[in-house]
C-alpha cells in the first residue's frame, strides 16, 4: 500500500495511569550501549535542513549510511476535530557532525521535542511530556509477557492488556508501511520498563529498521509501524 493514508484499523485498548518513574532527557541507557554508541558517533560529513520540519530532518538523518531505528511522538493536537498543528520550518547547514550532535541541534531549533536513545532505538517526543505522569508512552510495566505473537497488532495489545484500567482508546493506523513480523511465532518476556520502551522492543521485532510513529489528538491517539524505517508521512 503506497498512498500516505490507504487505510486505518481502529481498536479499543485497556490502558492505565499507573505512576511513571521519571525517564529525564536522556534516561533510557541502551543495553548494547557501546555498539549504539558508535552509530551516535559516527560522523556525518554534512547535514542540512532548508526550511524544513524535523520530522523530514529526522527522516533524513535516520535513512543514512549510520540509520538506525525511529520512534518518534508528534505533539498531540488538544481534540481531533482541531486543524494540524504547524511544524516551525528549520534551517539547519551542519558540516563534520555527528547523528549525536544532528539531532541536538534539530531539537534545538524545534525546542519542542527532547530525544532519549534506547538499545538500538533513538525516540523523539514532545519535551512537555517528560514530566507528564498521565502520558501514555511514559507508564510502565512491570512485567510484559508477549506469547506465540504473529504480528504487530498482537504486540500492541499485549503491552496495553497488561496494564491496570481505567479504559482509554488508542487507534492503529496502516499508512502504507510494511508492518509484517516474521513467520515464526514469539514468546519472550520483559521485566520493569515503560510503554515507549516496550513498544520499541515490539516493532524491533519487525527488523533492525523497524520504526514508529504516535500521533492525533489527546482523544484520538494512533500509532504506526514501518519495519522498512522511519519513512512515514505525518497525518495529523
């Protein structure tokens, strides 16, 4: 499916407002810190924005010879009947930097958005939100089993099943993107981490370039997935 927004498939989850320990700025020390380290590291003889929004910068960044796997959470409009919110146009003009280095000046020139790195994932999400304990991707699980999982889908539903109520909805948005998982049916278990960090670990199932997006409205949030990379269109 190659058009922006072919179709969408909406489902109601189980989420709960458990309490959140803080994640900070750059909380989420990556398991493989050393190998992830280096993509941070490696140098990028130039990187440019011209008026541009970062998520074509991140795209941008993300899909070269260092990518690595995107999670990115768009600022949330307050209802969905509101129009998009504008993206500030930046321009950027970066010589002998680093991914580390490119992505602290995007989210420097759009002061919206932090960035955390975890195992081989690099998130981006509002800075608002950090400290925002009723922030979904910010709850945590003490446990997540996920067993005999076909697809993305089933990932998902495991994470939000396993947290306490009150019911909310999130929908699950198809944009196009190859969201397949491997034939093979997978059963593994995590122990103490936050939902961001569980989803990442679903969608790297997918594959080393499976990345997502989050996105909508305060009463109509969405994710999607992209097992090719971060190559998503925004549909706010």
């Amino acid at each position: 499916m190659k058009n922006r927004l072919f179709a969408c498939c909406f489902f109601l989850f189980l989420i709960s407002p458990l309490p959140v320990v803080h994640e900070g700025l750059r909380p989420e020390a990556p398991a493989n810190a050393t190998n992830f380290d280096s993509i941070l590291n490696t140098e990028v003889p130039e990187f440019n924005l011209n008026e541009e929004t970062i998520e074509v910068g991140l795209k941008r960044l993300a899909s070269a010879s260092a990518g690595f796997a995107m999670g990115f959470e768009h600022e949330l409009k307050p209802r969905q009947t509101d129009p998009p919110i504008p993206d500030p146009r930046l321009t950027l003009h970066l010589r002998k930097t680093t991914v580390r280095e490119a992505l602290d000046a995007m989210c420097r020139a759009d002061s919206r958005y932090t960035w955390s790195a975890d195992e081989t994932f690099v998130n981006v999400y509002p800075i608002k939100t950090v400290n925002d304990l009723s922030y979904l991707l910010n709850r945590r699980l003490m446990r997540l089993d996920l067993k005999g999982l076909t697809d993305i889908q089933q990932g998902l539903l495991a994470i939000v099943n396993q947290l306490s109520p009150p019911r909310e909805q999130v929908a699950v948005a198809q944009i196009g993107g190859d969201d397949s998982y491997p034939p093979e049916r997978w059963t593994t278990s995590y122990e103490d981490l936050t939902v961001r960090q569980a989803i990442n670990r679903i969608v790297h199932h997918m594959g080393e370039r499976g990345s997502w997006a989050f996105t909508g409205s305060a009463d109509f949030r969405a994710f999607a997935f992209n097992r090719q990379g971060f190559l998503f269109d925004s549909y706010n």
